[in-house]
C-alpha cells in the first residue's frame, strides 16, 4: 500500500493552520496596545496563503490524502477569492472593531481559523472532510458572533445562528449517511462514478438526497429555510455580519458544486435536485425581494437582499450544464464583491457607540461625502442590475443559461422580481442625493480602507464593462473541476 | 437482538426529550449510549463499543450529571408555548414521516441490503486496525478534528474568560517585587513645640 501523499497541493492550508496557532500563542505576548501586529501577522498570513494558492494552482485535478484532497482550478480560484476577501473584510472592520473592543487577538485566530475551514470545504474530496471543514468554519462564526458579550442583540443571534446551524448540520449528516448506505462510499469522485453508473437503492439514494439539499439551502440562507438570516445579520456586530456574509459563500457554492453538480451529477439525479432547486430559488426571489422592501434597517435590508442573490445562485446551478455552473460562480465572485462593499460604507459611517444600520442615516450622505455616496450608489446599482454595473451581467448570464434550458418561464419570474427589488436598492441612491444629511459631519477613513473601498467600488464599473476574462475563468475552472 | 437493543435505544432517545426531571433525561441519555454500545459490539466494532462507554458515559455523562444538578433550570419557563406550538409541530410531523414512509416502502430498503461483515480472522485487533487507519487513510480527518477542537477552546475562553476589574486576586511577583518606596512615604517636617492647653480652656 502506498503511504507517502503529495503534501503540496495542501501547503495554502498547512501555512494557514500553522500561522493560525502561532497568532494564538504570539498574541498572548502582546499587550493591548501593539494589538496592530497581531492584526498585521493575520494580513501577512492571509496573503502568503493568497500567494502559496497562487503557486500551487494547477489546472489538472491533483488528489491527495488518500483522494480526501483535492486541488484544481475551481478551488485554486475559490480559495484565492476567499483569502482576498478576508483581507478586505480586516481592513474594513479595523476602525470598528478598535471602537467596540472587539480587536483582541481571538477575533483574528477564530477569523483565521474561519478562513482554513473554508478552504477545507473548498478542497473536499470527501464528505467527511467536507462536512469538517463546514463544522470548523460554523463553529468559528458562532463564536464570533457572541464576541460581544455585553450585547444582548449579539448574544441572542449567535444563539439562533447555533441552534439552527446544527440542525442544518444534522440535516446534511443524515443525508451523507444515507448517500454511504446506498452508495457504500464517501468519496465525491466515487460517488459520481457510482451514481452515473446508478445503484441498486436508488430510493435510498434520492432520499438523502433531499436532505442534503436541505442542509444546503440551509447554509445558503435559501427560502424556506432562511429564518435565520436577517436575525443574524442585524443582531452580529456589523464585521462579523460583513464576515458571514461574504467568503463563506464561496466555500457554500464550492460544496454545492462538490456535492450536487460533481457528486450527484448523473442526468437522472440532475433532474430530481433542480426541482427542489427550483422551488428554492424562485420562493427566495420571491420573498427575498418583497420583505426587504419592508425594512428600515439596511443590515436586515441586506439580509433579505443576500436570500434574494441565493435565489439567482441556485437558478445558476439548478441549470445543470457549465455554462449554468460557471454563471452561478460569476454570480457568487460578484456578491461578495457587492457585499463587501456594501458593508464596508456601513462600517465606514459608524463611529464609537454609534452604528449606521438605519436607512435614514444615510441621507445626504452626498453632501457630506461625494465620493463614498458614488461609491454606494455604484454598489445598489450593481446589486439591482442596472446596466452599466457588474450586477447585470451576472444576472444576465445567470438568466441565459436558465432560458438555455428552455425555462423561459423562470427566467420571467426572476426579472419581474429583480425590478421589484430594484426599488430598495434606488431608495437608498434616492436617500444619498436628495435628502439633507441628519448629521452633517463629513465623513472620515484611513488611507486604507478609502483606497480599498475606491478599488472595490470602481471594479463595479470596470467588471460589468470587461466581465469577460472573469467569466472566462469562471466557466474553465468549473469545467475543469466537474 | 439488535431490534432488542435498537427499540431500547429509541425508547431511551425519546424519554431523553420528553423527561420532565433533567436529571432523568440524563440517566436515560446514558442508557442510550450503552445500548448504541451494545449495538456496536455486536458490529465486531469492540473498541468503538468500549471507548463510547469509558468515554460518553464515564466521563462526559458524569459531568453533565454534576452540571444539571448544579444549575437550578426554571422548567416552567421553558415549557411556555409548547402546547401551543404543539398541533402545527405535530401535524407537520405527521405529515413528514407518511412522505417518508411512502417514499421508502420500497424494496432495496432492507438489511438484505447490508449483510452481516465477514467473521474476523483470529488474531485480528479491531484497535490495532483502527489506529493504522486513522494515522494513514483518515489523518486529514483526523488532524481536523483536532483542529475543531482547538477552535472550540479558543471560543469557550474567549466567550467566557473575564478579567475582574476589582477582583480580590493578589499577583505574588508583585508582591516581592514591591519597594520601600512604595509603601512608606517619609515626610520631613519642621518640629514644633507641643502647646500645653492651659487651665479653662474648653479644648
């Protein structure tokens, strides 16, 4: 038996881990004042693990730890996305974390550690590791969402977040069990070949299945399963809401993809998950879009909006062709870029003891900040769809490869629903440029954080002109992973 | 005798929930993890089987037990809502086992499907067998977990560890460490000469 594996396609990971509990130790050496060099030992991690997935990328699946591992160009891009994402998400939430006291060594070992449960998931090849790595990055986050301990908001969403995460980690752990009874495998790779080949207990087989899909749309935040969301959002401090809300849907796509187009890609099964897909998606346009018009609160405002983007996701997917999977991976590079921003202008505007979740806060912001109003306003544009931003295209493509399919009808229903949605998002433009600020202090930001948050404002504008090498790559390293 | 030992096990897993005494739904929990032992003993699975009960019921069981003692949980409080939650949760239920029973009174759905493994060889060691596995085939699992764990300490520190602000604690080195000047501030004064009160004078 062969015992020596391949360590390499792993370094991004063991260069994480490592570094993770180094921070864990150095940190407890450093005093509450130099706290900046734990926060720039995390950066420098961060980016050697962006630049060690960078090198190890290859185009060819590579398979190591026993076929546990896995490395090709679908997760070499999902795990560099998700590092860069961090990055940004820690320069963003500096000043905010600094203000509230929640920039302590914990905040940036439990995010590093969030981080290497995402790229696990990314890389499974296995339903073992991949239902680990969701657990570690889980439990991570429920952490992180209760870091305030005084906050009696925080402390009850992280509670909700842990109950209901655990149901939905119960749900997917029975459906994996019964993908092993019916299968005797665990292994995605295997996985697909038996089911292609198709098994005799075909029924056990479609059984677990809807529970896996379950499980799925309950990590997504997918209609009927997204109770938890706008909780969690609104209740979490703003970083950790910006944090939950942007990598881990990489991770959440990239086992979608692992479970759903790779594992249970065979035609006969393709065509029992896209029904339940289905309904998932068009229930999530459909409420996403109605109850966030309803809100006050632009966290839980966004919540809604982000169910309402996983119903464009799934419509991606639930397509079942590249094309289809390689949309829904445009699609989901583009949310978190949206969010991102989004988000990062929310924590821009708080201050100590002060949080701008109310929409009023942001009237006339363009008064006291032109630029940051031009920047937001780029971001809703690009999240309702309008033209000249990334959000069509990524819309758009999703649309295509659904009308491909020939279900017109559903491409119908999501645009209907996009113009729906379209009115929050101008509300808030509306908010920023015709109304008089409540507080006419101008807006102050570190050099950082306004260059990052131009960069990511202006890739908008730049993506939703050129989207094609982004697209290109989207599509080559879907087919090249499934 | 595994429908002997499986129909304990639901029994128990059901009184877990409904037991009025948390205390009770402890003890019952331990009966389900002896009888899913026993289940797995069954399996040739020895090790699994004796390592569930040193450490499920020996030692986390036995805390557990300590903690519900402990803590003095207001049972009424928690009950609230529940019969009116009730006929949805149940009609729902319902619902959702009859799907399910439809769907998987199917044939291909039996123990025909999974056969009884092999007797083992004598000289076989389920442990020995495991412990190569779990170094080998399954060490990035296993290296995860570990992980998880970790993380898991981290959070219960981070969430719980609090540093009194006035807290009676005294730090030793402090202590030695302390100096004359410290403690003893040495005044110069100029003396004076005491007055003597004289006679009559009310102070």
């Amino acid at each position: 038996m062969e015992y020596i594996t391949p360590l390499w396609p792993a370094y991004p990971e063991l260069f994480l881990l490592v570094m993770a509990c180094v921070i864990l130790v150095a940190d407890l050496f450093i005093s509450d004042d130099n706290r900046v060099f734990t926060y720039g030992l995390t950066q420098f991690t961060l980016a050697g693990c962006a630049v060690l997935t960078f090198f190890t990328g290859n185009a060819e699946p590579v398979y190591t730890f026993s076929g546990m591992f896995v490395d090709d160009l679908m997760a070499d891009a999902l795990k560099l996305l998700t590092c860069l994402a961090v990055i940004t998400i820690l320069v963003y939430s500096r000043a905010y974390t600094v203000a509230r006291g929640m920039f302590r060594g914990e905040f940036f070992t439990l995010a590093l550690f969030a981080t290497l449960g995402m790229m696990v998931m990314i890389s499974a090849n296995h339903l073992l590791t991949l239902y680990l790595g969701l657990e570690l990055l889980s439990l991570s986050l429920y952490a992180m969402v209760a870091l305030q301990r005084d906050s009696v908001q925080a402390t009850e969403a992280a509670m909700k977040y842990f109950v209901l995460g655990a149901l939905a980690s119960g749900m997917l752990l029975y459906g994996m069990s019964m993908l092993y009874g019916a299968t005797g495998t665990l292994e995605i790779t295997a996985l697909a070949q038996l089911s292609g080949e198709g098994v005799r207990a075909q029924a056990v087989l479609v059984f677990g299945l809807v529970f896996i899909v379950a499980g799925l749309g309950f990590k997504l935040g997918a209609v009927p399963f997204h109770m938890w969301v706008p909780d969690v959002y609104q209740g979490a401090p703003t970083a950790v809401t910006l944090f939950i809300g942007s990598a881990p849907k990489f991770a959440a796509f990239a086992i979608v993809m692992r479970l759903l187009a790779q594992a249970m890609g065979a035609d006969a099964l393709v065509e029992e998950w896209r029904q339940m897909l289905l309904i998932m998606a068009v229930l999530s346009l459909a409420i996403g879009n109605l109850a966030a018009i309803m809100q006050t609160n632009l966290k839980r405002m966004l919540a809604y909006s982000t169910i309402s983007h996983m119903g464009f996701l799934l419509l991606g997917v639930l397509s079942g062709t590249i094309d289809g999977y390689g949309a829904g991976m445009f699609y989901v590079v583009v949310y978190v870029l949206m969010t991102l921003g989004a988000f990062g202008i929310i924590l821009l505007l708080s201050r100590d003891g002060f949080e701008a979740e109310n929409l009023d806060d942001y009237k006339g912001l363009n008064q006291r900040s032109p630029w940051y109003a031009f920047l937001m306003l780029l971001l809703m544009f690009s999240m309702a769809g309008i033209p000249p931003t990334v959000g069509f295209y990524a819309k758009l493509s999703v649309l295509q490869a659904v009308v491909q399919i020939g279900w017109w009808w559903v491409a119908v229903i999501a645009v209907v629903f996009s113009l729906i949605g379209a009115f929050y998002y101008l509300r808030i433009v509306k908010l920023m440029y015709f109304d008089a600020p409540l507080d006419p202090a101008p807006v102050t930001a570190s050099g950082d954080v306004r260059a990052l948050l131009t960069v990511n404002g202006l890739a908008m504008l730049l993506l939703g002109i050129v989207p094609q090498p982004l697209m290109v790559l989207c599509i080559e390293a879907v087919r090249a992973s499934i | 005798m595994f429908w002997f030992f499986a129909t304990i096990l639901v029994f128990a897993a059901l009184r877990v929930i409904t037991a009025r005494n948390p205390v009770h739904a402890a003890l019952f929990l331990v009966l389900a993890f002896c009888t899913s032992a026993g289940i797995w003993i069954q399996l040739e699975a020895e090790f699994l089987g004796i390592a569930l009960i040193l450490v499920y019921v020996g030692a986390v069981m036995v805390l557990f037990l300590f903690v519900v003692m402990m803590l003095d949980i207001n049972l009424t409080r928690l009950r609230e809502g529940f019969w009116s939650y009730l006929p949805v949760g149940a009609v729902v239920a319902v619902l959702l086992i009859l799907e399910m029973m439809v769907y998987l009174i199917q044939p291909y759905f039996g123990l025909v499907e999974a056969p009884r493994p092999d007797a083992a060889v004598a000289g076989y060691s389920n442990t020995k067998e495991l412990g190569r596995l779990i170094y080998t085939d399954y060490v990035y699992p296993f290296e995860l977990a570990a992980v998880i764990l970790l993380v898991a300490i981290v959070a219960a520190i981070a969430l719980t560890l609090r540093h009194r602000k006035h807290g009676k604690y005294i730090d030793p080195a402090a202590q030695i460490n302390v100096r004359r000047e410290d403690r003893v501030r040495i005044v110069s004064m100029p003396s004076v000469k005491k007055e003597t009160p004289k006679d009559g004078d009310p102070s």
